[in-house]
C-alpha cells in the first residue's frame, strides 16, 4: 500500500514540476513579448487619430519591434496621448527629432507605432515628447480610389461623347477623318512646307557660305568697310559734306523762294515788263523808232562822207 502511494505522489509531483516549468517558460516569453525583464524608458506622442491604436500594440523601429504602447488616453476632442514603452537599448537609436506615425503590421494586420530615428544625433530621454505624423489611412486610401474611380467615369464618357463627334465627322478632327478633300489638302500643305523647309535649308546653307566667302576675301569691299579704319572717317566727312549741301539747298530754296515772291509782286519792274501788254507795246514802238532813227543817221553819216567839204576829214581819219 505504502509502494503505491509512492509512486502515486512521484506521478504527482513530476506532473507539478512539468506544470511550474511549463508556467515558468510561459511567464518568461509573455514578459519578454511585453519587456516585463528589460529596462525601459517612456516617450510619449499626441495624434489626432490613432486608428485603434490600443495598450499592448507593438512599436517598430526600421521593422524592428523595440517596444510596446503603454497607454492611449483621450488628451482633448482634437487630441489623443499615447505613451510608448521603449527598450533601454534602443535609445540610442531615437532622436530627439524622431517622429512616431500610426501604421499597420502587414497590409490588414494589428495597428502598430512606427518610428523614425530622425537626424540631429542627440538620443531622446525618458518621458520625451517626439513628433506625430499622420499616415495615409485604408479609409483615405478607399475615398482616394472612389474619387479617382468617378474621376475615371467622367474621362471616360468624355472620351465617348469625343469619339461619337469624331466618327459623325464634327470638329476638325472629325472633319479630317471624314472628309478625304480635307485629307488631301492636309497632305499638300505637309508637302508645300517640306518643300519650304528644305528651301529654307538651300537659302540658309547660300547665306553661310556667302558669310565664309565675305569673310575670308579681305580684298573684297565688304571687307574693307567692316575693317577698315579710315572709312569711319571718310563716311563721316562725306555725312558732314551732305549735311553743309544740305544746308546750302535750304538757304538756296529760300532765297529762290524771295526772288519768286519779288518776281510775283505787282509793283516790280520786272512783272511790269512781263505782265503790261502797253508797256510792251510802248517799248517796241521805241525800240522800232530807235532802230530807224539808228538807220537814218547811219545814211545821213555816209551822205557827210560823200561831201567835198567833209572827204578830206574822213579820208585823213582813214589813214
């Protein structure tokens, strides 16, 4: 009796000690998942939306968990504090200008904290408040595809209605396609200006090589008046010659201009001779009367001549 007794409370006992173990090993990875046996330190993060963010949720550091959510507690309406429970021996990887953003473990798994180390070089310190950043959410990422599927909707109906006008031949594209006259003036006026191109071409290539010959014959004139010297100076005496001629002209113009103004006025002698057709006759009638009383005085002269008192006079002046 007393045998099977003791084999009962061996049973017994290895059964406790397999149970005290089992507990044991289950006490030391619940406490390590939640850092129960690890130094840790506090740092705390105000959001506007956790996104159900609760106690016990992980925290990540480049995939990396390093941490747990200690607290959310509801800071104000617009204002959520989460404080997160950091390992002591990745503080060294936080700094100061870190920033925490509400994330997801996988594409449809638990919500979790994600931190960038940030770059100013100084580690955060227990109880350190760090920058929260707001992560495009499932929700923003589902409005986004909707109005993105509406705004495909619409592009897509205006394309319809565009085809429709295309294909019943309205607008000028519709016009193009439909008509063949309207194609083959198209077609033309792509031939006219390849053919204008490649005339540019010809023209331009002419120029360049009119330019080269210019350039190169230094005897030519063209030469000689962009580098010569001394015909800066002789345009400018033949510029300040035309300048005095036309001076010249000008004071010439004015003057013809007084003498054509004298030559109009009545009282002028001059008007008097041209424009008095008494005047005119008057002096003919003299100038006749001259002309005659000229003619008797010369035959009267030679009538003297012939005279024996005279002769000798006339002969001795002869002589």
């Amino acid at each position: 009796m007393s045998e099977k007794n003791d084999r009962k409370n061996a049973k017994l006992g290895f059964f406790v000690l397999i149970s005290l173990v089992l507990f044991l090993v289950a006490i030391f990875f619940i406490g390590s998942a939640r850092d129960m046996f690890n130094t840790t330190f506090e740092v705390h993060a105000h959001f506007k939306d956790v996104e159900g963010l609760t106690r016990g949720n992980n925290v990540r550091l480049s995939g990396v968990k390093i941490g747990t959510v200690r607290s959310v507690e509801i800071a104000n309406d617009s204002m959520v504090t989460v404080t997160l429970k950091i390992r002591e021996n990745d503080r060294r990887f936080i700094n100061k200008d870190a920033r925490a953003i509400i994330g997801s473990d996988g594409l449809i798994g638990n919500t979790i904290v994600v931190i960038e180390p940030g770059r100013m070089g100084i580690p955060v310190e227990d109880g350190d408040t760090i920058t929260a950043a707001s992560q495009t959410s499932a929700q923003d990422i589902m409005n986004t595809l909707e109005t993105t599927g509406q705004n495909v909707l619409a592009i897509t109906q205006d394309l319809q209605k565009i085809t429709q006008q295309i294909n019943s031949g309205e607008g000028t594209i519709g016009r193009l396609i439909s008509s063949p006259d309207l194609a083959n003036n198209l077609e033309d006026a792509v031939v006219n200006l390849e053919a204008t191109s490649q005339r540019t071409a010809r023209i331009s290539g002419n120029i360049s090589q009119m330019v080269n010959q210019l350039q190169n014959n230094k005897q030519g004139p063209v030469h000689t008046l962009i580098n010569d010297t001394t015909f800066t100076y002789v345009y400018d005496s033949l510029k300040q010659n035309l300048r005095t001629t036309g001076q010249n002209v000008s004071q010439i113009s004015g003057e013809l201009e007084k003498l054509s103004n004298q030559l109009n006025n009545e009282n002028n002698t001059l008007d008097v001779l041209l424009r008095d057709s008494t005047f005119a006759s008057d002096l003919q009638r003299t100038m006749n009367n001259a002309a005659e009383g000229t003619e008797n005085f010369n035959q009267s002269l030679e009538a003297l001549q012939q005279h024996w008192l005279l002769r000798g006079f006339f002969r001795r002046r002869n002589k």
